[in-house]
C-alpha cells in the first residue's frame, strides 16, 4: 500500500504523528495551530495537543496557509548548513525574548551579516520575515495575556504593543476581533438578523453593530436562524428592528444586481490568508469567473489552490465576497458552500447581464 493511501484519514494521520512513523513522511505533514510551525510526521518535536494539530498534503500548503516549516526536521527537503542554522535559531530566540519586534539592522549584526542577506535567509528557511515573526508571536502572547490579566489594556501591554490601538492596526498581524471578544469566546456579541425572498431562494442577513458579518441562503426560512448560530455559535442572535429593513434591501437589490455599487459597511471576520483571498474575490467583476490556481498566483503562491478552496468554503457573506465566481481548472462549478445549483443560478444570472 502507497504511503499516500494509508494516511487518508486524520486518525491514521494522528497515529503516525504519535508514533514518529518516519514511513509516513512526505505522505502529508502536520502543523500546530498554537506555535504556528508544520512538521514530517516523524519530527523528534515534543508530542502537541491533539486539538491543536491540523494535516496537510503537501508542504506548500502549510506554507500557503501561514504555517513556518520547524527547523528540526525541515520539511519540504531545505537543505541548511549548521552555521546558518545556528544563526537562524539565535535571531528567532533574540525576537521571542524581546520586548519590542528588533529592528533588521539590530538582528543582522548581531549575526555579523548584511540586513538584505539576513533578510532573505530568514525568510527563505523560517517562512516568513522576521518582522512576520515577531508580530505572530506577538500575537500569540496577547491571546494567552487576554486569558489571564484582568485589564484588557494590561493585556495589550503585556504583550509587547506599544500603545492600546496595536492589535487593531491594519498593518500588523492582529486578531480577527477585539481582544476583549476574543478573551470571551466571543459570547456577548449580538447579531442581529432579518430574512427575505429571492431568485436564489430565502436569504438571511445578519449584522454587528460594526457591519454586515453574515449573508447565506437556505431553502426553509425558519431553519435560517439556526444556520446563522451555527457560524456564530456563542453570539447572541436576534430578530432586527425596523430599521433593518432597508440594509436588507440593499443586500437583495445587490443579489439581484451584481453590478449595481455595494456601499454597506462590512464585519468581516477571518484569518490573514483567508481575508487575502477574499481581496482578490472581490476584484472579480460580475460575469467573469477565475480557477482556484489563478486566485493563488494572485496572491503570490500558486500552489495555495487547496488553501483558497478552503478560504473560499468559510466565507459567510455570499455574492458580496463573490467565491461563486471561482471555478474548477477545467471550469467545472464546483465546491459552494450553499449549493452547486445556487452558484450555477448565480452564474448563469450574471452572464445574461443581471
């Protein structure tokens, strides 16, 4: 039996990861969601939580999706020499135990090396820069301060931001919500909903006090609610007053009129790669479609196709983050989260100029 038939499933993945079955490398590899690093299967690295461990099949899909390769086992076959091993371990430690993310001067003369060849070596071998690195750890120790100081400022400070506004800052790896959401599971926040008819059967449409965070379709409109809770499920989730009425007709006039302008605030919720793709998504104009490999040469990695089918799979804003107009490499439509048929409705209305 071929290594990649044995490990179809997570739990024979699982096993092999227990095992350090070093048969199994190459066949998929797996990554830890809470260090962010991939390793083999065989890695000699300490054992992870079970909840924390996520598979993939190929390298350049850990690496499409934010994971850095481990330096103890390499997977994807770099070869690296012990000097510059050396020298890579020691600049990750210097930024794990900074304060503030060191400069890139700071950190290649330490290393006696040029900041372009520090730079390029770093990112060639770890994944990502050090300035990458450094905000992702940064990140991780915000979310374990969030969990344990009792000031949410506290928090922020504790965890190396240099002010309370650090995490939301667009330009940094930050949280896909506040800190003071994210410390309660997210529980408080309230969505609030209303429902209506159209060409692709019943819509719900639900909303933070931010904006729009949810547009799906379903085929029995008291069943909706439940679907709505389901992607938010420690939200509060509420029938809309009246003045809901007329955002949710701007969200059926935009299903119903791709073209026409969409000027309604968004709550869009998600990872860093998958708010990537998203980007991409909503350049396509109505009527034209792109492979899931074109979406991933857009975002700079063509081999990330099963990573943008998956950002794909977890948008819930439907037609406004048009994922339905991304197809197959052979045009097949295929992969909706709300069914082929609508995402063939969709496409089909759009072509005859809806």
């Amino acid at each position: 039996m071929k290594a990649q038939t044995r490990y179809l499933t997570d739990e024979r993945r699982w096993k092999a990861v227990v095992d350090r079955d070093k048969s199994a490398d190459g066949a998929f590899y797996y990554a830890v969601k809470t260090t962010g690093i991939f390793c083999r299967p065989g890695c000699a690295s300490r054992l992870p939580n079970r909840d924390h461990v996520i598979f993939f099949a190929s390298s350049p899909e850990a690496l499409a999706a934010g994971y850095r390769p481990c330096m103890r086992c390499r997977p994807g076959g770099v070869s690296i020499d012990e000097e510059l091993e050396k020298n890579l371990i020691s600049a990750c430690r210097v930024i794990a135990q900074s304060d503030r993310i060191p400069k890139l001067k700071e950190l290649a003369e330490t290393l006696g090396l040029s900041p372009y060849h520090f730079h390029r070596m770093f990112k060639k071998y770890v994944g990502v820069t050090p300035k990458q690195f450094g905000a992702s750890l940064r990140a991780r120790r915000l979310s374990a301060s969030l969990r344990s100081k009792d000031s949410v400022t506290e928090a922020i400070y504790d965890a190396g931001y240099s002010s309370s506004s650090g995490p939301y800052n667009r330009n940094q790896d930050r949280l896909s919500m506040r800190p003071g959401e994210f410390r309660a599971g997210a529980a408080g926040i309230t969505v609030s909903y209303a429902i209506a008819r159209g060409f692709l059967g019943w819509t719900i449409v639900g909303a933070t006090d931010r904006g729009i965070c949810a547009i799906e379709f379903g085929d029995d409109p008291a069943s909706l609610p439940r679907q709505l809770q389901d992607s938010f499920p420690k939200a509060q989730i509420v029938p809309a007053g009246p003045g809901f009425t007329r955002l949710l007709g701007e969200v059926v006039r935009s299903i119903e009129s791709p073209r026409s302008a969409f000027n309604l605030p968004l709550d869009i919720q998600g990872t860093a790669f998958q708010q990537k793709v998203w980007n991409v998504l909503r350049t396509i104009a109505p009527g034209t479609t792109l492979s899931y490999t074109e979406v991933a040469e857009k975002i700079g990695n063509r081999n990330a196709a099963r990573a943008v089918a998956s950002a794909c799979a977890a948008n819930k804003l439907a037609v406004v983050i048009p994922c339905h107009r991304i197809l197959s490499k052979d045009g097949g439509v295929s992969g909706y989260r709300w069914g082929i048929d609508r995402k063939q409705a969709l496409l089909d209305h759009e072509k005859e100029g809806g």
